[in-house]
C-alpha cells in the first residue's frame, strides 16, 4: 500500500473541500450512479464468489446500499445543522451548541458475506459526514473486491475514496497507521485484534462482530409464521449473516409441532434451490469443512446433504443438541440451526444471562408478556419480536452489538452520528462580563454556590 494515500486524505478533509453540504451531496450521488453503471459487473462478481443469485443479491446487496443513499440525501441538510445546546444561568451572556465535522480518514475493513453492502454501507455513511474512506474488501471474495475496486477507482478521486485490496497482512498494515476513525466487520476474533490495534492510537473505532443470536418460540407462537421466518432468516445467505438465528429454543409443550412446522417450511423454500445448484455456497473450503464437523454434534432431522465440489450444504435442522457440543459453543454462521426444548422461562434467562451478549435476539409470541420478558431482561444488539432480520432492513433504526457483540452503531441516521466528531462550542458576550467568577473569599463563594447549585 501506498501510505501516503492516508495523509493525502487527511490533508484533503482538513482543506475543508469535504465539509459543505454540496460536495457530499455530489460524492453520494456518485456512488449511487456507480451501482448503476456496474450493477452486472457486481452482480456477476458475486455469483462467482458464493453463488448468489442475481434477485438475492439484489435486494441483500444493493437495496441496503441504495436505501441508505436515497436517506443520507434526504437528511443531510437536517444532519449537518448545529444543534442549539441550553446554557445555565451561570453563563449568562453566552450561547452553546455542537457542531458535528468530518473525522478525517476513515479505515473501513469489511466482510465476505455480504461483500457489496457491508463495503459500500458504512461508506455511505463515512461520505455523507465529510469523510475521506480506504476501503479494504475481503479478500475471502476476490471477485467482489476486484470489482469493487475498478467500480471505485473510475469514480472517485483517490482522495475522496480508495480501495486496497490484500489479506490479512494489508489489513495488519493498515491498522498500524494512524487513521483517524476505523471502522470493522468480521468476527469476534479479528475484532480484538482491529481494537488493540486501534488504541496504539487512540483512534475511535466501531466493531460490528457477531455471536450466537438466539430465536426463541413461546408456546403461544403462531408456529407456522415463526418456522417460516426462522428458516428463512437462518437459511438464507447458507446461513452466513452474522445476525442469523444460530439456534432456536422451543417451549416443550409446543417442540414437536413447530420442529414438524420448521421442517416443511425449509424445505418449501430451500429444496429447489438446493437442488438446482442456485442456493448459496460455502466461502471456502476451511469454512465448509468446519461446518461439516458439526453434523456429529446431533441427530440430522433435516438435510445433511453436503458436495465439497461446489461448497454447497443443504439447510440442515439438528436436534438432540448438547449446550457443551461445539455447535453450541461457537457461532455457526452457516446453514445449520440446532432446535433445543425448554421447559420454563427462567431456565432460558438464566442460561442467555450465563452467555455473551448476541448481536440479535429474535422472541416468537402472541403474548406481550413474553415479548416483553426476553426483550426486557436480554441484553443484545437488536433484534424482532415475530420476525428475524427484518430489523436491519429498516434504515431508522440503529445497527450494532454490545460488548462481545460489537462497539458501536451505523445505518440511517446513525452513520452520520457514528462517522461525525461532535464538537462542543460556546460563544460568549463581549458586552456583558459577569464579574463573580472572578471574585475570591465569601462573597465570590456564596455567589458562585448560588448560582451553580
């Protein structure tokens, strides 16, 4: 890599080119023309790296990202505004406010499993707030990466955006340099590493990692809505999004029905896919091979049908599933989801109380008081009541874990927040100088007790 490229872009925002509203504007509509312009060299790029078809990659893929341009200039106006701040009496004379500015250049390294969104996503976000981006794709899903690099290298100046293409090495260079906000997604693992690395420099940084995200179907759950979801949430993508159910605890009253439920609505949306070659393949071979291993984790009521050749696993539903399995102790991110009974609420409170914070939580009920009793007494980084995943489609809602599960959030209007410094700024009077603050003894105490407490 360039290094130099980083200062250029440091030097490029504190110009002040990237701060009014006019420039941004410009750099957001560029991107939105350049998913146009190379809309089939994108879509072909990811076939070819994890086989999704062209309708799943369109709404997966590029609807976030057109979604979250089309919010960015409709706001935009409205977000760069300063936000009038109260002042206490004991400053009289004065006004505040907070001014939100570009950090300077942002470091975004992204992930495989959605290699086209979860790139440009945060990108949206790092332009719209008077950024300067380095993108570093993953190299898991070369293809992508290579196209998302020719994409924006023929749209944006280098000073505006660059793209560095590399393993895990160019990623390890690149955090060793002083950028001034760094944005990650991946896992848990890597996330350590982005956040060590990070405070050699003290820069600010969001982690978007993952974990085991529950579902949890009460036996008041209209069941066949909440297998049909559950299925579709867990299965699509083969499984590899960070905030798929990785496994759903069943009430026992209600275990065999929903399990028969979970099966047929698998199978009604998956199995001609899966038989026609088009369903999602494995990243790689290590991670097909891992995922292979948990077939001996439990008994296969679904699926099981594997072909290293095309890296292709069917959705595959496990049961007799133990909490000490490795299945149950690492995040699966693939298309395999162990059902697990439960006998009563606390039981399940105390066993996700013993776990680290998921990225999402999902809560199948007709009952409020269930909803409200997981949703209330979890914590997690977002998640559905009824549904899984459709969260995350909505740009108004923030997106982002807690703790183990992530650092930070973006999407809609939280992306400018999270990509914008907030600067604090008070303006005082010439004309009037309260003279208290300078008084000394009693009398400057007791006026200073009375104004300030």
């Amino acid at each position: 890599m360039n290094m130099d490229m980083r200062e250029r872009q440091q030097a490029y925002v504190r110009s002040g080119i990237t701060k009014p509203a006019t420039f941004r504007e410009q750099q957001l509509r560029k991107l939105k023309e350049m998913l146009e312009r190379y809309e089939s060299t994108l879509l072909t790029a990811v076939q070819r790296d994890l086989n999704k078809q062209s309708s799943e990659a369109y709404m997966t893929e590029f609807g976030f990202v057109y979604q979250e341009i089309t919010h960015a200039l409709e706001s935009l106006t409205a977000w760069m505004k300063p936000v009038k701040i109260k002042t206490p009496p004991s400053h009289v004379g004065s006004r505040s406010w907070v001014q939100p500015e570009p950090y300077g250049s942002v470091l975004v390294i992204a992930p495989w499993n959605y290699p086209i969104q979860l790139t440009l996503t945060p990108l949206v976000g790092a332009l719209a707030a008077g950024n300067s981006v380095v993108l570093k794709p993953s190299e898991l899903t070369p293809h992508t990466s290579r196209a998302l690099a020719e994409a924006i290298t023929a749209t944006f100046s280098p000073e505006v955006v660059s793209v560095i293409e590399g393993d895990a090495k160019v990623a390890s260079a690149l955090l060793d340099q002083p950028f001034d906000y760094i944005f990650f997604t991946g896992s848990v693992a890597v996330g350590k590493i982005v956040m060590e690395k990070a405070a050699r420099h003290l820069t600010p940084h969001t982690l978007e990692l993952g974990g085991k995200s529950p579902a949890i179907v009460d036996k008041t759950a209209k069941l066949t809505m909440a297998a049909k979801r559950i299925a579709w949430g867990k299965f699509s993508n083969a499984g590899q999004t960070c905030i798929a159910p990785d496994y759903v605890l069943v009430h026992q009253h209600v275990y065999e029905s929903f399990l028969e439920q979970l099966k047929k609505q698998t199978l009604k949306l998956f199995s001609e896919r899966t038989a026609d070659g088009t369903y999602t393949q494995i990243v790689n071979e290590r991670h097909f091979k891992r995922l292979c291993a948990y077939f001996d984790d439990g008994t296969i009521a679904l699926g099981g049908q594997h072909d290293m050749s095309t890296r292709m696993i069917a959705p595959t539903i496990l049961t007799d599933v133990s909490w000490e399995s490795a299945v149950m102790q690492e995040e699966i991110f693939g298309p395999i989801l162990p059902v697990i009974p439960y006998d009563n609420e606390d039981h399940v409170l105390a066993r996700l109380h013993a776990l680290p914070n998921p990225l999402a939580l999902y809560v199948f009920a007709e009952d409020v008081a269930i909803q409200e009793l997981f949703t209330a007494q979890v914590s997690f980084g977002g998640g559905c009541i009824n549904d899984t995943l459709m969260h995350v489609a909505n740009v108004h809602l923030p997106f982002g874990g807690k703790g183990p599960s992530g650092i930070g959030a973006y999407h809609g209007d939280e992306s400018f927040r999270t990509f914008s410094h907030q600067k604090s700024l008070l303006k005082q009077s010439t004309t009037v100088d309260i003279p208290f603050r300078y008084q000394t003894g009693k009398l400057g105490e007791k006026v200073i007790r009375k104004l300030m407490k």
